[in-house]
C-alpha cells in the first residue's frame, strides 16, 4: 500500500484517486470498493458505506492530502460543541 496507509484506521472510509476513476477504500481491507468516473460519485458511494457503518469518511485530493473529513458514527473528539 502506499504513504496513505499510516493515515487509515481501521474501518474508516477513503475516496482515493486511482488509476481508472477515484476508488472508495475501506481501511479495514485496503481493498477498493468501488471505482468511479468522478470524486463526486465516489463520494455518495463512500457516504453510505460510512453512515451505514458508522465511521468516519476521507475525501482525499488528487494529491493524496485530505480534502474532507465527516464523521457519521461516534464523534472521536472529546471536545464539546
């Protein structure tokens, strides 16, 4: 895998350029779930893996830094507000 591997916890969702369309990764495999023509529908695809499994969801750019960040589980901050 590569640098965005230290980024990943376990479970949570990514949306990665890939070499044929932006790839919907689960961390927990490293696999691609799915591969889309645009980031925008690899998004709503990694959207609903994430709320359906309570995680949190990386929108990454083409340059690999995160671009979004949501979380649709349990907040990981202790921060109140």
């Amino acid at each position: 895998m590569d640098g965005k591997a230290g980024l990943m916890a376990k479970g949570d969702v990514h949306v990665v350029p890939g070499e044929n369309g932006w790839r919907v990764e689960v961390a927990a495999d490293g696999r691609a779930r799915s591969v889309h023509g645009t980031q925008a529908e690899a998004r709503e695809a990694a959207r609903e893996i994430a709320r359906r499994t309570k995680r949190e969801l990386f929108v990454h750019g083409r340059d690999g830094r995160i671009r979004e960040r949501n979380t649709y589980g349990t907040d990981p901050r202790s921060s109140k507000g």
